[in-house]
C-alpha cells in the first residue's frame, strides 16, 4: 500500500511538471496535438480526465512501478501494437526464472544470516561479511521484483526501453553490480525514480541541488533516522566520488596500475553502497549505531576524509 501510494505521487508530480513545462495541455477531449519545433515533430498530449484517471490508476504500474510519464504513456497506448504472443510469453518466462534463481541464491549462500543479531554480535572484518552479505541479499529482492514488474508492463502491451522520449525501466543489475561509481550507482538504481527526483528537486534547485535531493528523498521515503542519515551519507559520498575521480583520471597509463585502481573502486563502491543500503533498509537509530560502531564504518570515513583533503588542496591551490 506504501508503494502503491508513494507511485502515485510521483505520477502526480509527474504529470504536473508536464503541464507547468508545457509538455502536456489541459483539454476536454482526448485527442494529440503535433507540434512543430526544430528538431521535428514533437508529442504534445493533450489531458483530460479519462486520460488523467488511466495514467493515475493503471494497476500495473502501480504495483511495483517503473514510472513512465504521461506523455510516454500517451504514447505507448495510442502506438501499441499485437506482438508476437511467443516473444511475450518468453520474456515473462526469462522473469520468473530469473526471479527464483535469485531467490534460491539467497537461500544457498546466506540462509544462515540473521542481520540484526550477527551485527551486533560480530567481531572486527566480520562485521564487514556480514554487512555485504545482507545488503546482496536485499539487491537481489529488488532486481527479481523489478524484473517481475517490467514483465507484466511488457504483458500488458508496454515495450519497455522503447519509448522515444527515454527508457523506463529499474532493472539494470549487470551496469549496477560492475559499476566502479557511487554517482552512477546512484543514478542507476531505481532509475525510474532517480530521473524524477532529478527533474522534481536537482533541476530546479537554485542551492545545494544534491543535497537537496538527498534531503527529500529521505523526507520521501519515510524521514527514519536510518534513512535521514543513509541518504545524507550518499550524498556526502556522492560528491566525493566526483572528486575523487576528477583525480583519478590523471593517473599513469599503465594497464596495471589501472587494473587496480578500477578493482579497488569497484570494492569501495561495493561496501559503501552496503553501509548506505542497510541503514536506509534497517530504518532504526538501533542498527545505524551498530553500524556505525563496527569497521564498516571505515569505508565512508576514508571516502570523507579523501573528500576534505580533496577540498582542502583546491582551496591551497586556488
């Protein structure tokens, strides 16, 4: 019901942003205007209250997102076409399938874990297993629903990733799990709703745009003091990710020596993301001491006292 409800507003926000845009009109009739602009012909959909209802309450998406926009939506009901019943027969199929194995994965790797207890009760690099651990597990519970979401879209006529005015779609675990940057994690995951909150809060933020972001989508998903401090953490990690690899990229050339670099990236990348997802997903002031208190710790405080040296040294050389 949560969900439900938390897509819903983002359908809302949506759709108002393309009426003050001027993306969409407000008519009477449900009709589509083609207009003309310089790079050719443009949708400009015209809403009315049977078209605002049917975005609003399309059940499909709303169990589970991802979230299209209304003029994408527009455009995938008024071009939608019979496809081959054995191509949407098979995709639904590669879902489930990839949807059980990731959850027999969960039940042969890490059957054994119980978070809450081995967390505070674990010793020294334990603690950072453990953290790892959970966190893959709770990746694997988002890929297999979100893949499980995009195939009753695709079921129900939409064709995912092939809509003209972008890709809505969450699932896209290969980029996400090889992925050597926290700000590319960041605009991955959940794609769908890291593109609204950018277009709602980071576009039109005259101040502190990434902060600000961070900020309401803590206060958007619930204002938990795991979560306050998960997303104000990602940020704080976001932005040194830019800076760190601003450095980076003048490294020597040497095969190795970047072999090494984008090994020891990706495992930072990797455990932050961990520290970051478990205390937004464990929500209490309980598990973010227990978090902070143990050696997972260690991965964001190397990632902020590189941010301020970072800092530092561009206000030394400027």
């Amino acid at each position: 019901m949560i969900s439900s409800l938390m897509l819903l507003t983002q359908k809302i926000t949506s759709l108002a942003l393309d009426i003050h845009e001027k993306k969409v009109t407000v008519s009477t009739d449900d009709i589509v205007l083609e207009v003309k602009k310089k790079n050719g012909l443009h949708h400009l959909s015209a809403c009315s209250i049977l078209a605002v209802l049917s975005y609003l309450l399309f059940f499909p998406a709303l169990l589970g997102g991802p979230l299209c926009s209304f003029v994408e939506f527009q455009q995938q009901i008024s071009n939608c076409k019979v496809c081959d019943n054995l191509c949407r027969f098979w995709t639904v199929i590669k879902a489930c399938t990839l949807f059980f194995f990731f959850h027999a994965l969960q039940s042969i790797l890490f059957d054994h874990i119980t978070f809450p207890y081995d967390l505070t009760n674990c010793r020294r690099w334990e603690c950072v297993y453990v953290m790892w651990s959970t966190a893959f597990l709770f990746r694997l519970t988002y890929y297999s629903h979100w893949l499980l979401d995009e195939a009753l879209l695709y079921t129900a006529g939409f064709n995912i990733g092939e809509s003209s005015y972008g890709h809505f779609t969450d699932s896209n675990i290969y980029k996400l799990e090889t992925t050597r940057r926290i700000s590319f994690f960041a605009r991955t995951w959940n794609k769908s709703t890291a593109k609204w909150l950018r277009r709602l809060i980071f576009q039109n933020c005259p101040k502190q745009p990434l902060l600000s972001t961070f900020a309401f989508s803590a206060w958007w998903h619930g204002l938990y003091p795991g979560q306050i401090f998960g997303f104000m953490c990602w940020a704080l990690m976001v932005e040194a990710d830019y800076r760190i690899h601003a450095k980076l990229s003048f490294i020597s050339k040497s095969p190795i020596i970047r072999f090494v670099c984008k090994v020891i990236t990706w495992l930072g990348t990797q455990m932050i993301i961990s520290f970051i997802m478990l205390a937004v997903e464990m929500r209490s002031l309980t598990m973010m001491l227990a978090l902070l208190l143990s050696y997972n710790s260690l991965f964001p405080f190397f990632y902020c006292l590189l941010l301020i040296f970072l800092v530092k040294n561009k206000s030394i050389t400027s």
